[in-house]
C-alpha cells in the first residue's frame, strides 16, 4: 500500500461514450426532471394556496413535494450536463456532498411515507380521534424529527464511509456517487461498512415498511367491513402508495445488498435511477391525478388567477 497513489477525484462512468445515446440520456433524465419539478411544485402550490388542503395530509404532501424536488435536483442535473460535456469528473468533497445528500433524501422520504401511511389510518380507523391525534403540533413535530433523524443517519454513512482509503480505480460506475460503488473502490477494510448498511436497512427499511404494512392491512380491513364514502376516498391512495414504497424499498435494497462480485453494472444503474427519480416522479401523478380533491383544488387556483388576470 506504500506506493499506491490516493484518490483526490473519481470518475462517474453513469452515461455512455457514444454522443447519441449520451444525448438520448440528456434528454431523458431532462424530460423526467422537469416532468418531477413541474408536478411537484404545482402541488406544493396548490395545497399552499388553496385553503380546503390546509389538512395533516396534504401538509406531509407539500413537504414530501419539496423533498423529492431538493432529491430529484441533487444527482439529475449533473448527469445532464455531464451526458453533454463529457466531463465526468467529481472531487472527493463533492461526492461526500452528494453521498450525504442522497442519504439524507432517502432516510427523510421513507420516514414521511411512513407517516402518511399512518395519517391514512388514523383517518379511516380513528376518523372520530383524527384531529386530536393528527393536531398541528403533532405534524411539525414529527417532520422536524424527520430532517433530524435523516441528518444523523447521513451524516453516519457519509462519515463511515470517507474514513476509508480509496487507493485503487478512481471509477465510478454510476451516475452519481453512492456508498456501494465507493465501498468497490477501497483497499481498506469495509466488513463495518456492510454490517452498518444491513443493520440500518434492517432498523430503517424493515421498521418503516413493517409500519406501512401494518397500517394498511388495518385499513383494508376497516373499508371491508364498514364501507362509507369518506373511508373509500381516503382508500383511493393507498394502493398505488404501497407501489411507490416498494419500488423505492425494493431498488435501494437491492444497490445496497448487492455483492461487488456479483455486481452488474447496468442492474445497478437501473435500481439506482428507481429510488431516486422514480418515486418523485411518481408521487404528484398518485396524488394528483387520483385525488379529486387535488384536481377540484387545481381548478379552483387557476380559475382564480384567470379571473385576477383578467383584471
């Protein structure tokens, strides 16, 4: 190891060389990050403007709206731009940067999904105690917990993981930087590395969709019995929630288990596009298009700027 020469960047190696399909790759990920950004913000504009969402729900939906915004922009422009300038060199400071931040992204929105699941419940279950559960102060709380509890989780892996030597190939093969791929990279010894990573996805990933499962199996089982209308329309967005957390779930997992052994690069490339574009992508079309709620909301905001507009 004397004469092994330390890394002081990496080369993320996520687009290919070919100048067709890197600009097939631009405008892709261009398409999906705008599509995310426009839908998210107009449902953080919406459930702002519009005083009949001023609700537990859409609350945790603006903030989950927000995030995946803040999520989404931390590794797609860079790999946008990459795609067309062919420069895909990062420092090491800066793939801390963007390890942390995607760490702290996907602790915080598997942390809110969990939430919502459990503000559903109480809806269909406990309608009677819902206000008194779900009280304002009980929502900024549990939010604020949230951004804590994602801080400290990052800042963990983030720490645990640049501790190490990185003294072999500086090549990155993805299209950000992520724990896995850096752990290929080290001569050191990464045996507490994956101890912490199964530990937390155990803790974490198990607690949260354990959670998620329970709330509602127990929902099923309250709209099965006593079918009221209030009870089907909160229902609406449970199923295709329950598909965004699997997804997100199942690809994270899957990159973070994943052996370097048996690693497969373009596998890898996918199950990572899943749990970062993917579930902000998806979250405004459940919560938009499925929600009438929403829709009438959309309705009620534009006309008034029309009207205002016309003024």
């Amino acid at each position: 190891m004397a004469n092994s020469t330390m890394v002081t960047e990496f080369l993320l190696l996520g687009s290919p060389d070919d100048w067709n399909m890197s600009f097939l790759y631009f405008t892709l990920f261009t398409v999906t990050y705008l599509g995310t950004l426009l839908g998210n913000l107009l449902i953080v504009t919406v459930t702002t403007a519009d005083q009949n969402l001023h609700t537990p729900m859409y609350f945790f939906l603006r903030n989950l709206s927000i995030l995946d915004m803040f999520f989404i922009s931390i590794t797609i422009p860079n790999v946008c731009v990459n795609s067309l300038t062919g420069n895909r060199t990062i420092s090491v400071a800066g793939c801390a940067t963007q390890i942390f931040l995607v760490l702290f992204c996907a602790c915080v929105e598997l942390l809110f999904l969990s939430i919502m699941a459990g503000d559903r419940y109480v809806a269909i279950c406990q309608p009677l105690q819902y206000p008194t559960i779900m009280n304002p102060q009980f929502c900024v709380h549990m939010t604020l917990a949230s951004l804590l509890s994602g801080l400290v989780y990052a800042g963990v892996h983030t720490g645990n993981t640049f501790r190490l030597s990185f003294c072999q190939s500086n090549v990155v093969h993805q299209f950000f930087c992520d724990v896995p791929s850096l752990l290929r990279l080290s001569c050191s010894d990464t045996t507490s590395n994956m101890i912490l990573i199964l530990v937390s996805i155990i803790i974490l990933g198990g607690g949260c969709f354990g959670l998620i499962i329970m709330s509602y199996i127990r929902i099923f089982s309250t709209v099965l019995k006593s079918p009221t209308t209030a009870s089907v329309k909160a229902f609406s967005t449970c199923t295709p929630h329950i598909l965004v957390v699997s997804v997100f779930l199942s690809s994270s997992t899957g990159v973070y288990l994943r052996s370097s052994a048996n690693s497969d690069t373009l596998q890898d490339l996918i199950l990572s596009a899943c749990y970062t574009m993917v579930p902000p992508f998806l979250n405004p079309l459940i919560y938009s298009l499925r929600n009438k709620q929403v829709k009438e909301a959309v309705m009620r905001v534009m006309g008034r700027k029309f009207i205002s507009g016309k003024r």
